[in-house]
C-alpha cells in the first residue's frame, strides 16, 4: 500500500512538474509550486487509481486527472490557512504559504491552482474525447463551489462555537471534504459513460469514504502529534470547531468509522476481489497518523 502510493505521488508530481514546464513562466508559480511539491500523500489520487482499477482505466489517464485534482487540493489548503479562514502557520511540515509568500500571493496562487485543474482536464494531455471532458469539468466545478468544498467551508466556519446536530456536521464533512472524493469516485464512471445511477452508486461511495477520512482528520487533530502531522493539532477544540468528536465523543467516532468501513465494504462486494486495493486504502485513512 505504501509503495503504491509513493508511486503514484511521484508520478503525480512528475505529471504535474512537465505540465508547468511546458507553460511560459511567472512569478506565481514560485507560489504555487510551494502548494504542490513536495505535496502530501496523493490519497485522493490512490482512490482515483483504486475505482479506476474496477473499471480498468488507463493509469496515465487517471494520473491526469488525479494530478488536476491536486491542483484543486493545493488551493483548497492555501486558503484554509490564511489568517481569514483557519489561520494556521504551518502545513505538511513547513511554513503556510500566506507565511512564506504574504496573503495577496497566497490568495493569487490559490485561484491559480483552481484555474490550472481545468486546464488539466481540458488539456490535450488528457487522452479523453471532448464530450467526456466537459463531463469531467462539470462535475468538478460543482465538487469545488458552493454546493461542494466552497460550500463546505463556509459552513465550517460558520458552525464555530455553535451547537449544531450530527446531521449538520455530516452535511458541513461531506461538503468540505467529501465532494473532492466524489468526485474522484465517480470519474471512471463517467469516463466509461455508465448509467446515472451507477455514477450516483460512485458519487455516493465517494462521499462516506471523504466523510471517513475527514473523521479520521478531525481524530489526527485530536490525539496528534503535530511534528508527524506536519501541522498544528489538538487546535480544532481550542476554536470551537464543529466535529463528531466534539459531538460523539472519541470512542463513539471511532465506531462511526468502522460502520462507514465495514458498510462500503459490503457495497462494493459486487467487485469481488477487484475491491481488495480500496479495502487497504480505508484501512490506510483510518490508521494514519498524518
Ligand atoms: C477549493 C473550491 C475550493 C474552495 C476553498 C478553503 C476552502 C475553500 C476549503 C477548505 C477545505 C479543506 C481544507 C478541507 C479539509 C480537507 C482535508 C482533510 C485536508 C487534508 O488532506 P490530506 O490529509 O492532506 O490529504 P495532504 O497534505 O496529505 O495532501
């Protein structure tokens, strides 16, 4: 698993590196190169692999669109930093980009990066027809707004030092993070152009394993160590922030989550052993420390 996953965020990173190289230079990819490399564990990019594997989809292809999805994560954490969001000095172990580069730069970079993500998948690097991208874009812009991580964020910020109901918080999760895994969930659908409701099959898949893992996030900021997490921890309680552990309680979010595993688990049955790498790639989130 861990091997696998190194691969594929070299090969991410490798993708990403000649995309930038091919374009002309300027002085906001220095910042925006800060947000992507080295990166961080390219897990949105394993699922991607792992679903895309069920439908055997050419691996570059889904290093593509993986790599556009990076781009779309990068800026999600840029901003998430910045002083009028979570404020947070620190990220994947060095300082937040608003720190190293100043806010406007950070703000610019970070729009850049949501711009660079279509470019991807528009890109005649992309081997896919026309008709298939436009589906890709659209999905992925409704993954990124209002009605997804934009969305979701707001949200997060807006349920701060407030009671709000286990329901809420799901819907805040899901939006927040889960959209992106969605996303991710349902390209090799898309891409073989199944029925509209075995892309809803993905999309819903998609958003139990983001809940899954941002549960497993909220976890890591509350029995963390920050020097391996690579950001601040045990900050979510300080701020108030509205989460299942807040909520639930420790052991009882925990229990969540092996309800989450073992109910997409009996979900994709259907694959028979096919399903095996995205069983290891939940036990992965589940049990990581950073
Ligand atoms: C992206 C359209 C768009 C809007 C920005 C700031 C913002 C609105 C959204 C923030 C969303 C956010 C930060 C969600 C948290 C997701 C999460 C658990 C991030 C950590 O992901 P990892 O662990 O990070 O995969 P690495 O560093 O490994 O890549």
């Amino acid at each position: 698993m861990k091997n696998q996953l190194n691969k594929i965020a070299k090969d991410t990173n490798l993708f990403l590196k000649k995309y930038i190289q091919e374009q002309e230079n300027s002085k906001l990819i220095y910042a925006m190169k800060y947000g992507l490399f080295p990166g961080g564990k390219k897990i949105r990019s394993k699922i991607l692999i792992d679903i895309g594997s069920l439908f055997s989809i050419n691996y570059q292809t889904l290093i593509a669109i993986g790599a556009a999805v990076e781009c779309i994560h990068a800026y999600s954490l840029i901003h998430d930093d910045l002083p009028c969001m979570d404020n947070d000095n620190m990220r994947r172990g060095k300082p937040s980009a608003h720190i190293k580069f100043g806010e406007s730069t950070a703000v610019l970079a970070g729009n850049s990066l949501l711009t660079m993500a279509f470019e991807i998948l528009t890109s005649s690097k992309l081997k896919l027809r026309d008709k298939i991208k436009v589906k890709l874009v659209d999905k992925l812009s409704m993954c990124s707004g209002h009605l997804g991580i934009a969305g979701g964020q707001y949200l997060d910020l807006d349920f701060e030092k407030k009671k709000v109901s286990k329901k809420q918080i799901i819907d805040m999760e899901i939006k927040k993070t889960g959209k992106l895994f969605s996303f991710c969930c349902a390209v090799p659908a898309i891409i073989k152009e199944k029925s509209l409701k075995e892309i809803k099959f993905f999309e819903k898949l998609g958003s139990d394993i983001g809940l899954l893992f941002q549960i497993a996030d909220d976890l890591i900021d509350f029995k963390g160590n920050s020097k391996i997490a690579g950001k601040r921890t045990k900050k979510d309680q300080k701020k108030g922030k509205a989460t299942l552990i807040s909520l639930l309680g420790y052991d009882a979010s925990i229990k969540y989550c092996s309800k989450i595993i073992s109910d997409i688990n009996r979900n994709l049955k259907i694959y028979g052993s096919k399903s095996e790498n995205l069983n290891d790639t939940l036990e992965f989130i589940m049990n990581r420390n950073k």
